[in-house]
C-alpha cells in the first residue's frame, strides 16, 4: 500500500483544471454539507412544536421524538460505511448526486407526514441519502487538495458546519414563526435543486482504482443491533425502569448482533468495517473522541431546546437566535485549530476542547428558570469553541491516517462513529432526562386518571399539554413540572459532562504530542501500515 505522504500523491495526482476550482468545489461540498447538518438544526428547534397536540403540531410523545431523531442517526450511521465503499467503487460524483435526490425526496415526504409514525418512516429515508452524502465531500475534498493544504481546507470544511448550526435554528425559528412545522423539511428541496447544479457543473468525479467489495451481512447485522440496542435504551427511559424484562432483553440481543458484527467483520475478506484500523491507537483514539463529544453534546441538545422554550417561555426564532454564539465561535475557531495544533499538537488541544466540552456541559447543572440569559450565551460560546479544537485535529489525523484511494472509507469511519455516538447520545441522555423527569413529576401527578397519569409523567410537554386542556386547575402542575425538568437536566448534564471528561481522558493518554514536521508523515506511514 502507498503511503499518502509519498511524491507521487502530492501535485501530479491532481489535474491543473481541478487545481484552480479546488475552492469553488468547496464551497460546493460545503452547501451539501450544509443541507444534512442544517436539518438536524432546524428539528432541534421544531421538536417541542411538533410535540404540541394537532392541529399546531402532531402531538409526538418524547420517545417519538427520540425516534424521529434517531432514525435518520441510524440509518445514516448504519449504512456510512457502505456508501463510503459505493463512493469508492461507482464514483463519488454520482454517489453524491444519488445521496442528495434521495434526501430532497425524503424531506418533501417528512414535510407532508400526518402521525409521528409517518414522520420517523420518511426521517430514515432522508437519512438514507443523508448517508451517500456526508462521506463523499470529504472524499472529494481530499482528492481535489494536496495534502499540505488539506488541514485548512478540513478547517474550513467543519467551520462550515457551524455556519449550519447558525441558520438552522433561526431558518427554522423562522418557518415556525409564519408557517407550519413541516415547513422545515420542505426548504431542504430548494437547496438540494441548487446543490445538484452546481456538483453537475463543478465537482469532477474520482474513485477508488481497487474497490473493496459491499458487505451485505455486515451492513444488516450493524443496522439490526444499533436498532436493537437504541430501542431498549429508549424504551427504558419511556418507562422509568432498566431492568424491565423487555428493556433488558432488547438491550442483550443489540449487543449479541453487534458482538457478532465484529466477529463478522474480523473473519471476512471484504468487510464494511476493516477492524484492523483500530490496532493503530492514534487512529482510534482520534475516532473515540469523536463519538463522545457527540455522545455529550447531541444529549445536551435535546434538551437545551426544551430548557429554553419550555421553562423559559422563548420562542423557536428566539431560541434559534440563542444558539448563534455556539455556531459564532464553531465558525471562528474551526478553520484556526489547525495553527493550534501546530503550536500545542494534536494531544494538547483535543484534550483541552473536550475539558472545555465537559465544563459547559457541567455548567448546565447550576441552571434555575431565572438565571441570567447572557450566561447561557458565554456556555454556548465556550461550546463552540472547544467543539472546533476538537473536530478539525481529529478529522485531519483520521483522513490522512489512509491513503487518497481510501478517503472515502477514512470518512465514512469517522461519520459513522460520530453519528453512532451522537445517537446513543439521544438514547443513553434522553433516557436519563426521561427517567429522572418521570420520577420527579409522578407523585404530583395522583389526581390525574391513570392514563392520563402515565401519558403526562413521559416530558415536561405532555406534562403542560395535560395541564392547558384541565384549564384553571391544571395550573398547580405547571411549577412542579418546572422544577422536575429542572432537575431532570441537572442530572443529564452532569452525565454528559462525565463523558467528555472521558473522552478527554482518551485524548491525553493516546494521541500524539507535538511531533517534529518531518515526523508528522512518518506518523500518516505507521498508521497505514497498521492497517494493511
């Protein structure tokens, strides 16, 4: 296998032509980016209004909305690795225009839903395209840079996802404001028609010259046991109870699948995920610390949303507006790590954006109904700030671990992992927000029937839908639900908090300091070669 580093990648492996369009094609694979990232910000801010009763809103329970959420996440985690393969193998040119009509398609289908069920159908087909999508741009970009600029040009790429991270919130704010909700799934298609002319217009096509074969067993047992173990965990934060004999069970038989996954995977000759990459311990390093600040920060996310429009009174363009320091400074800092790390290394600045990560989401704890807004706002700022010396060292150390055949892999691996933890994030975090607001609300809850006890115990919202439809004597529940979700996200941050200190823990024991300049590609050879 060649390495990335030697002569023969650098220069004559990329056409002059496509040497001086190299930024437009960013900015390009930028705008596709920009649709999967900007979805998942849009529903952020729509989830308490698709959680209202009809007509306003499709009166999800909390669950449902995990779910909303978590089947794009696994869908689009589940089948990265594949798309990342058909990248290699069919072109990454047509795998992206492929990816995209599938999601505008699908965001016109979740736009149109008329039950929660309908809406977590047509989410996985949007993450289904989303899938195709996320792993080709980065392919791309590293096959239309040299290699010297690839860092900047990996800064760039995740700034852009903090410039998604701004419009999503207040667009959605926005659509909310003078629309109804699936009008943010129905703006997707506008962009997708303008992505596809411009990547027709733009973007050459590149492949892998020796594709791997596609693993369809791979791909069902992955799928089958990230399903199995997201349900059980969902379910038990539903219920209030782990050890459930049917949380327990489903839980088990998810990590059975996924165990056998990895024998699977480790035994065939094609596999979906070459488990011989995580011998490197820089390699897994940089890809563990991906999964779990997204297992910290997707938790958090969920919540933040209800925090601020359920106990605060703001509105979804207010609260849209409240999350512009995060992406602020995720567009600031992202495309300047790569100087940090220059200076610091790779160990000391992952390390410290994730003790950073772990210190906001801690502050979270110490939120009552009246603290001060501008506090949120500096916790927000933090975040985003910590999250670009995260995103932009790690991303660069994973692409450049494999050669440019393999970009498509090497970005499929580290999408897949990251949604994996922002998923398990969703279920582990909102499952302890569920439990935690059920056990903190049940006991004011004795005069509702029993139904409606159980219904109204799921979130803070059924708790103040049941309250507005008893009227005047609904009022009692409004504070103690209050307090419960207080509470509840006290508990959830400092779980959170818990798991970025982990990651950082993972960071300062196995990523690389700051190594001599020649020594860098030397590192790029070792971890090439811990995986052939």
């Amino acid at each position: 296998m060649t390495s990335p580093a030697d002569p023969a990648l650098t220069g004559s492996r990329i056409p002059e032509a496509v040497h001086r369009r190299r930024w437009a094609i960013l900015g390009v694979l930028m705008l596709s980016l920009l649709i999967v990232v900007l979805d998942n910000s849009i529903l952020n801010v729509a989830i308490k209004t698709i959680s209202t009763p009809a007509p306003t809103g499709l009166g999800a329970t909390q669950s449902e909305l995990e779910w909303a959420i978590n089947a794009y996440t696994l869908v689009f985690a589940g089948l990265l690795f594949s798309a990342g393969l058909l990248g290699d193998r069919l072109g990454r040119k047509r795998v992206l225009l492929g990816g995209l009509a599938v999601f505008g398609i699908g965001s016109a289908l979740a736009a149109s839903s008329g039950s929660p069920e309908q809406l977590i159908a047509f989410r996985a087909v949007m993450g289904l395209g989303a899938a195709f999508v996320m792993p080709a741009t980065l392919a791309v970009l590293m096959n239309v840079f040299e290699r010297e600029e690839q860092p900047k040009a990996i800064g760039i790429w995740a700034g852009g996802v903090g410039l998604a991270i701004a419009i999503g919130p207040i667009t959605g704010g926005v659509l909310l404001d003078h629309f109804w909700w699936g009008s943010v799934f129905l703006i997707n298609v506008p962009i997708v028609v303008l992505a596809l002319g411009l990547m027709l217009w733009l973007v050459p096509d590149s492949r892998d010259p020796n594709p791997g074969r596609v693993d369809p067993v791979g791909v069902v047992l992955s799928v089958v046991g990230l399903v199995l173990l997201v349900y059980g965990i969902i379910k038990g934060g539903q219920l209030a109870d782990f050890t459930d004999p049917k949380v327990l069970s489903t839980i088990g038989a998810g990590l059975v699948v996924l165990v056998a996954f990895v024998v699977f995977e480790k035994r065939s000759d094609h596999p979906s995920i070459d488990v011989t990459y995580f011998k490197n311990k820089v390699f897994s390093a940089a890809i563990g610390a991906i999964a779990l600040v997204f297992f910290a920060l997707m938790g958090v996310t969920f919540f933040s949303v209800f925090y601020t429009q359920s106990v605060r009174g703001y509105s979804p363009l207010q609260t849209g507006l409240l999350m512009l320091p995060l992406a602020a400074a995720q567009m600031i800092f992202a495309p300047r790590a790569r100087l940090v790390v220059d200076r610091f290394g790779n160990r000391a600045t992952t390390t410290a954006g994730l003790l950073v990560i772990a210190a906001t989401l801690a502050a979270f704890a110490a939120f009552e109904a009246d603290t001060p807004i501008w506090l949120l706002e500096v916790v927000f700022f933090l975040m985003g700030a910590g999250m670009a010396h995260i995103m932009t060292p790690v991303s660069v150390v994973i692409m450049q671990a494999l050669p440019r055949e393999k970009a498509g892999s090497a970005s499929a691996l580290s999408n897949t992992f990251r949604q994996l933890g922002g998923a398990l994030g969703i279920a582990v975090l909102g499952s302890v927000l569920s439990t935690a607001y059920r056990n903190g609300i049940e006991d004011k809850l004795g005069l509702l029937p029993a139904g409606a006890r159980h219904t109204a115990g799921e979130s803070i919202e059924a708790t103040l839908g049941v309250a507005e439809k008893l009227g005047p004597r609904g009022e009692a529940l409004i504070a103690p639900a209050h307090d419960a979700f207080l509470h509840a996200m006290h508990v959830t941050a400092l779980w959170g908090a818990g798991v970025a200190v982990l990651g950082a823990v993972v960071c300062a024991v196995f990523l690389p300091g700051r190594p001599p300049a020649d020594e860098k590609d030397e590192q790029g050879r070792e971890l090439v070669t811990a995986t052939e």
